[in-house]
C-alpha cells in the first residue's frame, strides 16, 4: 500500500522507520475497516432480494424451504418494493420467523451503528461552549426521536404568564 502511494506521489526516500510506522497504521485501518463492514458473500444476497435467489447457492444454516416460499409470495413482493429493507424483514417475522431472523441479525448492527453515531453527533451539536447545561437528556430524546411533537397538546398544557 504505502509503496503504490509513493509510487504514484513520487516519493523516493522516506526514513526506514517513519515508512514502517505508517505502513503498520495502514494495516491497522484495512483490519479495523474489514472488521467494521465485512465483505458480503453470496450467502447473504438473499437478504437484499429475496425474490431474486440461486436456490442452487448453499445456504448455511437456511431453512432454504422457507425462502423459497417467500420469494414466491406476490403479496410480499409489494410489500418488498413499498418499504425499506429492515421494515419488509420485520413484516415477515410472523410468515417466515427463521429466515426473518435471520435477515434481521445481519441488517441490525448498521440500524444500531447509525443510531449510535446519530445521537452522538447530537450530544455534540447540543452540548457546546454556549449551551453547557448538565441536562441534556430532555433535549436529546426530542432532537432523536422519529415522532413529530404535537405543539397545540403542549401549549394548552402550559399555563400562561398572567399580567401584573
């Protein structure tokens, strides 16, 4: 890696130590990258598209009968070009609970991952030089959640400030 980067840079000479540290912290990203988004084998294809399988791919531990059924199910094929991935999994738990499950354990770590990153991004844009409050909770839960406020309930809860 480090020697196609100076190739392509034409960089001649670096310290022997220098180039060994970098090239250790390069190895270092591609096994952190690798382990953080794994290859997807063929094995997992059924997951994006059900309706678009190889029956004659090996599947490990697949209830491959189950599968099948599900990609020859036109109900669940509208349902599969109507929603998103993780939703059109999670409608098929109850028809076909093993091969759900299984696709809902391999799209799970990216919905948490995201959700993770998502709110720590928000604890920073909320807790800055200007807005250092202790409680950040409130402010937090209304800035992630996915359900719109209902502003006339609050606002007719609130008792107004009456005139002196």
């Amino acid at each position: 890696m480090l020697t196609a980067f100076q190739k392509e840079n034409n960089i001649s000479f670096m310290p022997h130590d220098i180039s060994a540290l970098i090239q250790e912290h390069l190895q270092g990203l591609e096994t952190n990258l690798k382990e953080y988004f794994p290859p997807i084998n063929s094995n997992k294809e059924w997951i994006r598209n059900p309706f678009s399988i190889n029956i004659e791919t090996s599947f490990s531990d697949l209830n491959v009968e189950s599968l099948i059924e599900l990609s020859c199910d036109t109900a669940l094929k509208d349902i599969y070009k109507e929603r998103p991935l993780i939703d059109f999994w999670l409608s098929c738990r109850k028809e076909y609970p093993v091969v759900a499950e299984q696709a809902i354990k391999f799209l799970m770590p990216f919905v948490t991952t995201y959700k993770c990153e998502a709110g720590f991004s928000t604890l920073v844009f909320l807790k800055n030089k200007y807005r250092n409050r202790l409680e950040v909770e409130p402010d937090l839960r209304i800035k992630l959640t996915s359900f719109p406020a209902n502003l006339e309930f609050l606002v007719k809860n609130k008792q107004h400030h009456t005139s002196h």
